[in-house]
C-alpha cells in the first residue's frame, strides 16, 4: 500500500464481524491471501476494494460473494 501504510508496517485486525462502513480500511482474505484495501459499498450492493496505491486496480466483489 502506499500513503497511510507501507510495506513492512504493523496492523492490528478486528476479526469481529461489522458492517463495511464505507471509505474505511479492513483486511479482506481473497485469493489465498490477506489483503488491506479501502472498501466502498455500493448502492446495488456490490463492494468496491481499492488501494490507497494508484498502482493496483480496482477490484468489485459481487454483492453475492461478500456474503
């Protein structure tokens, strides 16, 4: 990631299950990984996986598959 996180930093996760509160950042596990992206919801219920780096592409995830 590149602005408030970077390489190498240290975050503590909340593993408790929450409502996305758009804008905020949260560690997602997709493709046999953990990620750190900022979500987005969207009114159609799609969720929008951004990084703050310009560098890496946007991602949707269907409103189905992030139940």
């Amino acid at each position: 990631m590149h602005g408030p996180l970077s390489d190498g930093d240290r975050i503590l996760v909340n593993t408790q299950r929450q409502p996305i509160v758009s804008g905020s950042v949260y560690a997602i596990r997709a493709y046999n990984e953990v990620l750190v992206k900022r979500l987005n919801r969207h009114i159609d219920g799609n969720i929008e996986a951004a990084s703050d780096n310009p560098r890496f592409k946007l991602h949707i995830i269907k409103a189905e598959a992030a139940r």
